[in-house]
C-alpha cells in the first residue's frame, strides 16, 4: 500500500471525517533536503471532523500523529496539516 493511503486508511478509520484529502506534494519538493525518488516523502493533509471542535490546534495535530503512529510518521520527511471541525 502506498503510503498516501495508509495516511487516508488510518485517518479515516480514527475521525471518521466529514472531509479528508491526502495529496502527495513530494514532487514539487525535489532536489529538496528529504525527497527519495519514487516520491512519498512530503504530503499535504486536508481534515475536518466534528471531533476536533473542542481541540486546540497543537491538540489536533497530537492526535492526528498518534492515528498514524511512530512508524508512518517516520517514513514521511514532511506532513503539511490543515485540521478542523
């Protein structure tokens, strides 16, 4: 699985959210500190759940890192966040 839908799959499984995108932006990163060939190194996520209204934004992004774990987060040079309700 690439890891642009594990990102989707764990995020959707822990938010059940009422709007995800996952884009892969690694393209426009290389040359970059942290771009591999293949891609997969930098992603931009779009997410809003009913959960997140009472969450300050350093809470949210707690949350969405402990969703994905330790390990996918260690496979990803950088994770651009946009959460909300």
């Amino acid at each position: 699985m690439r890891i642009c839908e594990e990102i989707e799959t764990r995020l959707r499984a822990a938010f059940r959210p009422t709007e995800l995108q996952v884009e892969d932006d690694s393209e426009s990163h290389r040359g970059h500190s942290g771009w591999r060939e293949g891609g997969e190194t930098h992603f931009n996520v779009r997410l809003r759940a009913p959960e997140f209204a009472t969450m300050s934004r350093v809470a949210r992004h707690r949350a969405v890192h402990a969703a994905l774990g330790p390990e996918l987060v260690g496979r990803i040079h950088a994770l651009a966040l946009d959460i909300g309700a």
